[in-house]
C-alpha cells in the first residue's frame, strides 16, 4: 500500500516521553527501548541429508569430465542442512518479518573415512569447470566399472585455466535451497525412500542463489553444458574386444549452453580450532587451516561467513523464519569419473555424528545466528525507534519500492503494519503519524 503524504500528515498525539528519546509503540504509548540482540545456536540440523543419489548426480555422471558440466545433473556430494528455528524459540509468521540477521556462520564437517575433494577458497569462473583436455577413460558398459580403453579428446574452446594450483579443484558453496515435488523443510523424510531423488522431471531439493537483479534461480545449471560428445555404441577396447558402451568420439558439439557465475551465499573456508573445542576436535586435537591444493583431511571442518549483507540473502532468510526453518545446502563441482571415484568429499551427518567412535568429538553441520528484532516504528533497522526513522517511515508509506532499494535488508510491507494484522491500513498510519509526532 502506498499512503497520500496528506495523510500521514494528519494532526497527531504527542507520544508520552521526552520528544527524540528511543521509543517503542506499544498501545499508544512510547517505552525508551535498548536494540534487541537475540542469538539462535544450533549445534546439529534438525534433519540432514548428504548424498549425491538424492540431490546429486548419480546414475546421470560422465566418465572423467565434470559431473555438473551437464545442465541439470546435479552437483557431486551435497549437503543439505534444515533447522527448525520455530522450534528454537526464534520468532516466525509475522514476527519473524520484523527480523533483519546480522551475522550468520554455517560449518560442515568432512566424515572421518571416504573419498577426498582438493581444498579451494576462493570462486572460480564457470569456464574453469569445462574439459581441460587430455584422455578419457571408456567402461565396457554404460556405468561400468571396468576399465577397456581411453580416447584423447583436446580442451574445449571455452575452457579457461587458472594455473596449476587452481586447476583440477573447487571450492565447497553454501547456497539456498529450493524444495519441489510438495516437499519442504518441514516434510522432509531423510532417507532415500522416503524422499526419492528425481520426479516429474526435477529434484527434490536444488541449490538455489538470486541473480544480480535479486531474482531465484537454480544453480544446477550454472557450469553450462559441456561440448564433449559421447555416444552410445560399438567401441573396440584395447583388449581387441567389442563393447557396446558410452564414449567420446573427439569431436565437440554446436552452440553448447553457457554456464553462469552463481551469487554464492558463501564459500567453504578452513580454518583454526583450538584443542579440547567441544563437537570440533579428534582425540581432543582441534585443526589447523589447511591451504590451496591440499588434500581436504578428515574430520576437518569448514566455516561459511553467510553474506547477510545481501538483499536477495536476507530475504531468503526471513523468508525462512517465517516458515519456521532455515534450509541451506552445501555443494561442490566435485570431480569424479563414471564408477564414482574421484576427489570429492563425504559430509558429517547428525545420523553419523551420533554413531562415531568416542575419539571422534564432532557434531555435524553447525548453525549459529545473531539478529535484530525491529520494534513497529523501527524503519532505519537499526533496533531502536528514534528521529533516525523519520524519513525513511515516510519513505516506506509513500514509495515502499524506494524504501526497499534505499533500505535493502528491510521489508516496507512488514514495518508499516504497525499492528501486525496483515496488511497497512488507516489504523496503522495514524499509529506512524502519532509516532512520528514524538520523535
């Protein structure tokens, strides 16, 4: 709703209280009020899941290319994480629209035994993920794990090197989740049969981001479509065999489709953890950063700082704790052939964490979050109600599409609604006017 500035101008109730002290409006009445800091702490997810067959690739893989280089096949040993923040005592529905996050830290924890992905911190640009060059492994069948020859297929024309250090890795990104199929947070059944991975065409869950312009979209399609092409047919192993198989002939295809670079709510970051840190440490040895190019260990935890700071972010988060949960899904292009092997990782689950050996002191997935409630008459977000709110309450009452470019991590719709009834009527600017009349 946009409101006529000759309304909000109406002549107004001074507020009870000295005129510029911090107010809250609370039934007519001013109250001096400290900003409200609140923190959520989550030491597991309320459910999980971390597997490539339900979110990922699986029987869709490529030998020895890039697993997501083809669009919509997923990308290689996923994370999904959902917190019951309803249930934490973090406020949802309507209350939970007045909330800006200031900070938010996720950590994931590699399991102490499988497969290793090489440790990246930093993004790298879609083009990287394409074939580099060199030879490709041919299986007897389709899915096969038996090695019978390999064909030499030169770089794509859009591969980009980074150098040796870069090449051959990516980095773990944290991105939003999108559910489909009826599923949600709060319906999600966290075994393969209760929640199967592919229907009517999609997945049941997919990493999502927000484009420039702060609009949803799925990151499954982000590394673009690979050019290599592969067909089904007659291959002549090494061996002097015959198998009808899955292979690259060497050529490229026309007008392959273009990848993008995703807006990552963060990236994976290794980092220190003393000795003795309680759900952080083996055998009461916490870790040290490893660097670029190393092998990531086991047991080893990464920290994403959550970009909060981000409009289309912020939004996805309240969002979130309006329905009660916070879903966030940790993904990488790992690299990995045809039978599966390659250098990704196997991600911590609660269900693991529960079932490790006494040595292993390590929770699962972390979360932890520190927000603001904003009390009505709060515009600037900044927890208090002062002079600060006066321009930008009249912002949000007459240009609600301004206030949000102006005022990007705030919601015009939710602070104007005074009372919390769903919508901004007559009622709620004359409780802005009177406000307004004190400050």
């Amino acid at each position: 709703m946009t409101v006529p500035l000759s309304i909000i101008c109406l002549p107004a109730l001074a507020l009870a209280g000295p005129s510029g002290t911090s107010a809250r409006w609370s039934g007519g009445v001013a109250h001096a009020v400290r900003p409200e800091l609140h923190s959520a702490v989550f030491v597991q997810p309320t459910k999980d899941t971390s597997t490539y067959s339900n979110i990922g690739a699986s029987g869709n893989t490529r030998p020895y290319v890039w697993m997501s280089t083809f669009p919509d096949e997923g990308r290689q040993s996923n994370l999904v994480a959902m917190f019951n923040t309803g249930a934490a005592g973090v406020p949802t529905g309507p209350d939970a629209a007045r909330i800006r996050i200031i900070r938010m830290v996720f950590t994931a924890c590699t399991y102490p035994a499988g497969p290793r992905a090489i440790y990246d911190p930093s993004p790298d640009p879609w083009q990287n993920t394409l074939w580099a060059g060199g030879d490709i492994i041919v299986y007897d069948v389709w899915g096969g794990s038996t090695p019978v020859g390999s064909e030499y297929v030169p770089a794509e024309p859009r591969y980009v090197s980074l150098g040796p250090a870069e090449d051959g890795n990516k980095p773990v990104e944290l991105f939003g989740v999108k559910y489909n199929n009826g599923w949600s947070a709060a319906s999600w059944v966290e075994t393969g049969t209760g929640t199967p991975a592919y229907t009517d065409g999609v997945y049941n869950a997919e990493p999502i981001d927000f484009d420039d312009n702060g609009v949803e979209r799925s990151v499954l399609f982000s590394p673009g479509e690979s050019a290599v092409e592969f067909v089904f047919g007659l291959y002549v192993g090494d061996d002097g065999q015959t198998y009808d198989t899955y292979y690259p002939t060497g050529n490229f295809l026309p007008d392959p489709v273009d990848g993008f670079d995703p807006n990552v709510f963060a990236l994976g970051k290794s980092y220190f953890i003393p000795d003795g840190t309680p759900g952080h440490s083996v055998g009461g040895q916490g870790q040290d950063p490893i660097s670029l190019g190393d092998e990531i260990p086991p047991a080893h935890r990464l920290r994403f700082d959550v970009r909060v700071d981000d409009p289309a972010i912020q939004r996805y988060l309240r969002s979130g704790l309006e329905a009660g949960w916070i879903s966030l899904m940790a993904s990488q292009l790992a690299y990995a052939d045809i039978g599966l092997n390659g250098s990704y990782s196997y991600w911590l689950t609660k269900e693991g964490s529960a079932t490790l050996p006494p040595v292993f002191d390590l929770d699962p997935c972390t979360l932890e979050f520190d927000y603001l409630t904003l009390p009505p008459g709060d515009f600037n977000g900044d927890g208090l109600v002062d002079r600060g709110d006066f321009g930008p309450a009249l912002m949000a009452l007459t240009d609600p599409a301004g206030f949000e470019r102006a005022f990007g991590l705030l919601d015009a719709a939710a602070l104007t609604d005074m009372d919390s009834d769903g919508d901004t009527d007559l009622a709620d600017v004359t409780a802005i006017a009177r406000l307004l009349a004190g400050l």
